[in-house]
C-alpha cells in the first residue's frame, strides 16, 4: 500500500513546496500528490488554487500571472511557489507521483511534460499517475496521449468514476474516503483498478481505509499511515 503525501506533507510544512514534498519523504512516504495549473507564460506551477490568495502574500488568478511574478510572491512560511521541473528535480525518482490536473487546459502541458521526462531523463509512465475531477481534462489528456495513466479523482460518486474511468481507460479510481465500502473496494480490484484515496488523516479512518484492502493513502500526515 502507497502511503501518498497530501500536497506534500501538509500537515507539517506549507502545502505544494518543495520543502513539503521532502518532508514527506522523509516521513515515509513512497508518492506525493501535487496540483498543478498553467501561468501566463505557459509553466506548470504547483499550486492547488485557482487565486494566489490563500497561500501567498500576494493576490490574482494563477493563470493570469506570470511565472516571474509568481515566483516574486512568499508563500506562508517563507517559500516560493515552485515549477512541476523543480518538484521533479527535487524529488528524483525517489517516489511515484500523482499529478493532479487542477486547473484548465492542462492536460497538453502535462502530457508534454511528462513525454519530455520519459525521453530525456529516463522517466517510465508507470513513474507517475495523472488525476482530475475534471472531464474535459481527463478527456483531453486520453485523446492526446493514452499512455499517460489516468486516476478518476471522485467526491460524490463512485458510479461516476467508474464510468469515466471505463471511457478514458483509466488505470485508478481517487474516491474520498468516506464513499468506501467493502462491496465497492472489492468490485474495483476485481475490475483491476486501483484504489488511491483521499484525504485520510485520523487515525480510525486510516484503520478503517487500511483494513479495506486500498492501494494507497492520500494523507497530510504520512507518519500517520
């Protein structure tokens, strides 16, 4: 079973820094889970909201600002907002990584991202997982390269997932963990799926998600798992 950091280890350093992502590792974590939107000038940057505004000194829409003015901004404990390059750069091939499509029109991006990765620096698709509540993404990102796994992030509905997972040939199912249940955990093995869920941080909870049978944990706290 993955135990998959939360934006890195957000429950012990900012969310979506580097410094999160290591302490996650070192926490002992084997993923990180991480969110991604395009900028202005066209970088992946990693950062789970549309605005700048919770986690920044600054304010504005990620995908109208520029990647020097993102950089420019303190994020809450002193670091920066980094690219998907420096997450990657920083992290090696130390762990499996689950790439969150959050904002709009990333899927190009990602995929050309992680083409580059497997051409020039020794990457394998089965390095990472590309996630997304979003259908139009999830769609895009199947048209333009099936090869990349997809991950079916789902908040509401199994039945849901499953369907779009069974339309974009998914290879997982990210269901919350609250919609889990024996009789669903169960089916979805059996389908050859994989189940990665989220967030999972109090201890019954992880208990319970454990004994389930899933394939990894997407928690804030890794030494928890």
């Amino acid at each position: 079973m993955l135990n998959i950091g939360h934006r890195g280890a957000k429950g012990h350093v900012t969310e979506n820094t580097v410094a999160s992502f290591l302490r996650a590792l070192e926490l002992g974590s084997k993923a990180i889970e991480l969110d991604v939107h395009v900028c202005a000038t066209g970088e992946l940057v990693v950062i789970h909201d549309f605005t700048v505004d919770r986690v920044t000194n600054g304010s504005g829409e990620v995908h109208k600002l520029s990647l020097g003015e993102l950089k420019a901004l303190e994020v809450t404990g002193g670091y920066s907002i980094p690219t998907l390059d420096e997450v990657f750069d920083a992290v090696g091939k130390n762990c499996f990584v689950n790439i969150e499509m959050k904002g709009r029109h990333t899927a190009q991006p990602v995929s050309d991202f992680i083409e580059r990765y497997v051409a020039e620096k020794g990457y394998h698709y089965n390095d990472v997982i590309v996630s997304s509540f979003q259908r139009e993404e999830l769609e895009a990102m199947h048209a333009i390269n099936p090869k990349v796994p997809l991950g079916i992030l789902t908040q509401a509905s199994i039945h849901q997932a499953w369907q779009w997972a069974e339309e974009f040939n998914a290879v997982a199912l990210h269901p919350h963990f609250s919609l889990l249940t024996e009789s669903n955990v169960d089916k979805a093995k059996e389908a050859g799926y994989k189940i990665y869920t989220w967030t999972v941080n109090e201890p019954e909870d992880i208990a319970r998600v454990k004994a389930l049978g899933v394939d990894g944990i997407i928690t804030d706290y890794p030494d928890r798992i």
